[in-house]
C-alpha cells in the first residue's frame, strides 16, 4: 500500500498523486477509469463526476477527461501529449485511452503502486487479456473495481451465482464512499437477476435508481434501470394487473430521462414496451379507451426508429400493435382508422410469409380480414380469411378456425342482407 494523507474533505491523498476516491466505474470507458490528479483545480471536477454528474468547468489539466467525455478519443490523446505529462497519472490515462502506446506495463505497474491492479482492470475490460485481477489489499473503489470485472469473468464463465456475489461484494466496498458507484454497481447486479431469474430483480433495481437519483450525467443508464424494472413488472402482471400498471410509472421516467438522440434504440423501445402495456391493460372504464390512443402516439413514436430495411422484426411487431390500437381506440375518425389499419395489416403480410412464419401470416390475415369486413369491403375480407382459416388449420389451431369461421358466417349474413336491400 502506498502512503496516504487525509485532506479537508476527508478523503485520501495516494503519495500526493490522486485524492480518493476516484469515480472508477461511475461512467463507462474510456472515462470512468481516467484518473483525477490532485489539485485544487481538478478537485470540483472529482467531486462532480463522482456524484454522477459533469463539472461546470473543465481545467486545462483536465483537458484530456473532458474530450473523452464528449467521446474525442483523438482529442484526448492530443490533449495529454499537449501536458507532455510523464507522471504516472499521465501515462496511466495514455494507457486507458491508446492501451498499444504503452509498452512498459510492469513499470507503470510499479509506478502506480496501490492503483497498479487498475492496469489489469482496463487490460480486461478491453478484451486484452482473459484474466480478471485479484483485488488483494485493495479497498474501497479499487476493490470495487476490481470486483466489478471478476464478476464479469464470473458471467463469461457461466457463474452467475458467483458473479452476483462478487457484484454485492464491490457493492459493499462502494457505498460508504459514493452512492452512485453503489448504484452503478446495484444496477449491474440487479441486471444479472433478471438474467437468471432471482426474485431480488425488482427491489435491486428500485434500490439502484434510488441511488442514482441525483446523477444527472447517468441519464441513459437510469433510463435503461427504469426500462427493466417496468419489463420485470411486465412479466409479473399475469393475473396481477396491479403489477401492469405499476410499470407504467417505469415507462414514463425512462421517456423523461431520454431523448430520440440520446439513445435512439432505448427510446424507441422504451415507446414500443409503453404501448405494449396500454393495449394489455383491461378496460375496466370507459376513460381506459383514451390509453389506446396515448398507445398509437407512442407507437409512431417508435417506428421513427424501428424501420422495415433496419428492424424488419421489431418494426413488424410495432406496426401490428398500431394497427391494433387503430382498430379500438375511440375517435371521430373511425373509419379512416380502420383503413389505415387495413393498409398496415397488409404491408406486415409482405414481412410474414407462410414457410418463415406461417401463425404469424395467419393472425396478421384473421385480423384484416375482420377489419375489412367492418369496413364493408366483403369480397376483400373472405379473401384473406380463407387464407387465415386454412393456415390454422394446417397448425391445428382449432380456436382459430372456431374465430375465423364466426366472422365469415357473419360476412355471408351481411352479403345476403345488402343483395335483399338492393332494387
């Protein structure tokens, strides 16, 4: 261990090199393991990151941190050989950032003492070697750190069970000194519980976003926590609507937190999975109608990013759940609904053939044909389904046929009645 001072603020001075603790793991790579050096200038710019939020200013030491915030990898190497630091700060930070520039890496090892294990660290979490570091003597949140990527080769090995234990243990060396890398650190783990299905998901996640709060800067990851614990209440709802709706609040925060340019997949999925749980809540009341149409707004929403040539599968499903909520929402403009809605039906038909996903094709054709039966378009609607009705009934899905079967005996009725009125 290397020898330490404790400043005002209580915490530690490593040989006068770096005050701890450092926001190792608090923002991704490359960032989240550049070390801070010491320094009334650099000392608020600490401060700010490790609360999970950016600093109003950026001094020119820190030059190299801020374009590797902005994601200027380029702009940080400059940045660095403009300092022409040779400290081991310095060559340590060069490493994060171009990890082939630094040949000596028992020598900068050595001259990092204490923060010598973060050479490993970075080695492993940038796939350059397949040995996850032993934390040691480490403590704090070097042992956090080193935790964190043991619990990674923990999951590449199949060891959830282990790499959970070992995400509880960097857990534990983390939150008395920084909430938020507690709260990175819960959030992961309460990630490996989903996984694999452990109870504890839902009360990890809301503890992570607890901590988590206040950090500004992590909007996107609090955004994906959010998306989780709505999906784990997803899953839970069967024959508990109370869990559905409890999602819904999940779903809004995460829309709250991103933007489209934020992380457009994320916002686009977190758009999809909101309507996905409108259209499943039971109508109970007539104001539950007005969620159908909150739904379709959210549905386009999503299709902005999930388009045919780049999502065929995601955007197939969205277009459905449209189409669907077109049918059922209430409005003045019903019948314009019920075309568009016809049109969607058959461009997803074009995605869903009978060889690739023959149940798919059929519910797609059930579903028009129905629509167009409404809209009055007969000829149109048994068209499509006899095609649903044979479809199911080469997968045996008797329901189907039962379903399909009552719609065409109620177009056959329909034609009858229109051939008896006409003069």
């Amino acid at each position: 261990m290397t020898d330490t001072v404790v400043d005002a603020n209580n915490s530690t001075v490593a040989d006068g090199l770096v005050v701890r603790p450092q926001p190792l793991g608090v923002f991704g790579l490359p960032l989240g393991y550049l070390l801070i050096p010491a320094g009334p200038d650099t000392e608020p710019v600490r401060q700010a990151l490790l609360a999970g939020t950016l600093p109003a200013h950026w001094p020119p030491r820190l030059a190299a941190l801020q374009c590797a915030q902005a994601g200027d990898r380029d702009g940080a190497l400059a940045a660095l050989d403009r300092l022409a630091g040779q400290d081991p700060i310095s060559r340590f930070n060069r490493f994060v950032l171009d990890p082939d520039a630094v040949e000596d890496l028992p020598g900068l090892r050595a001259a990092l003492g204490e923060w010598g294990v973060l050479v490993d660290v970075v080695r492993y979490a940038l796939g350059r070697t397949d040995d996850a570091p032993a934390a040691g003597d480490s403590d704090g949140e070097l042992a956090a750190a080193v935790l964190a990527v043991a619990a990674s080769a923990a999951l590449a090995g199949d060891d959830a069970p282990r790499a959970l234990q070992l995400l509880d243990m960097a857990v534990d060396a983390a939150a008395p000194l920084s909430r938020v890398l507690a709260g990175v650190l819960v959030g992961a783990a309460a990630g490996v519980c989903v996984d694999i299905g452990d109870p504890s998901a839902l009360a990890r996640l809301e503890r992570a976003l607890k901590l988590l709060e206040d950090a500004d800067a992590l909007r996107v990851p609090r955004a994906e926590l959010h998306l989780c614990a709505a999906g784990v209440l997803h899953e839970r709802a069967a024959g508990h609507p109370e869990l559905l709706a409890a999602s819904i609040p999940h779903y809004h925060s995460a829309l709250q937190l991103i933007r489209r340019e934020d992380a457009p997949l994320l916002w686009a999925s977190g758009h999809a999975d909101l309507a996905t749980a409108y259209l499943t809540m039971p109508m109970v009341e007539a104001s539950s109608q007005l969620r159908l149409g909150i739904a379709a707004q959210s549905l386009r929403q999503a299709l902005t990013v999930y388009t045919r040539e780049d999502h065929p599968r995601r955007w197939a499903s969205v277009q459905l759940n449209l189409a669907n909520s077109l049918v059922y929402s209430p409005s003045k403009h019903h019948q314009e609904n019920m075309l568009e809605a016809a049109e969607i039906y058959e461009a997803v038909l074009g995605a869903r053939d009978r060889d690739g996903d023959p149940l798919g094709r059929a519910r797609v054709l059930a579903n028009q044909g129905n629509v167009l039966a409404h809209l009055g378009m007969f000829d149109q609607a048994k068209a499509k389904l006899y095609e649903a009705r044979f479809l199911f009934e080469e997968l045996g899905d008797a329901d189907s046929v039962r379903t399909v079967r009552g719609v065409l005996d109620e177009v056959a009725r329909e034609t009858t009645l229109a051939r008896e009125e006409e003069p």
